[in-house]
C-alpha cells in the first residue's frame, strides 16, 4: 500500500476517491443522509470562501442517489480554484471524517 500523501491537496484527492468509493458501495439506500449533508454543508462553505463569495452557499438538498455528484462537484470546484486556496487543508479532514463516519 502506497503511504498517503500529506499535502492538502493530495489528502483531498485520495480522501475524495475514498468517499466516492464507499458511497457507491452503500447505494442509496444505505446512504445516512444527516451525515452528508453536514459535511457537504461543509465543504460548500469551505469552496464558497475559498472562491471569495459573499455569504453563504445555499444549502445542498438532494435525493440519497445524488451524494456522490455533490461531493464530487464541491471537492472539485475547491480543487480548481488558483491559486490554491488555504480551504484545502480543512477540506481535507471535513472528507476524512466522513469517510470515518461512513457506515
């Protein structure tokens, strides 16, 4: 096994891969939506910032099938932004904690 990279931006990535991974072998039947939705609240005020908006991101609502596409979407959104923004690095544990508590 490879050692895990310790760079936000590679934790990210790895912890991103993981996250999908194991929300796409729960199905959406087994996906506990409290849990995504905090931390999908999350990431989106931790992409918000790091993109320099106003306020706050509008809540994330979606059906149980559609977690992955958000995760995917918020952490790549984050990833994209130049240059790269202090927002990585809590990023990164806000997906390790998730996969954690991931059932």
């Amino acid at each position: 096994m490879l050692p895990d990279p310790t760079d936000p931006r590679g934790r990210c990535e790895v912890e991103v891969a993981r996250v999908v991974a194991r929300l796409t072998a729960l199905g959406p039947r087994r996906v506990p939506v409290a849990v995504m939705s905090a931390a999908c609240r999350e990431l989106a005020g931790l992409q918000w910032r790091a993109e320099g908006r106003p306020g706050d991101p509008p809540l994330v609502d979606v059906a149980a099938h559609g977690w992955v596409d958000v995760v995917h979407v918020l952490v790549g959104d984050l990833l994209e932004v130049s240059p790269e923004p202090p927002e990585l690095a809590p990023a990164a544990e806000v997906l390790t904690r998730l996969r954690r508590d991931l059932p």
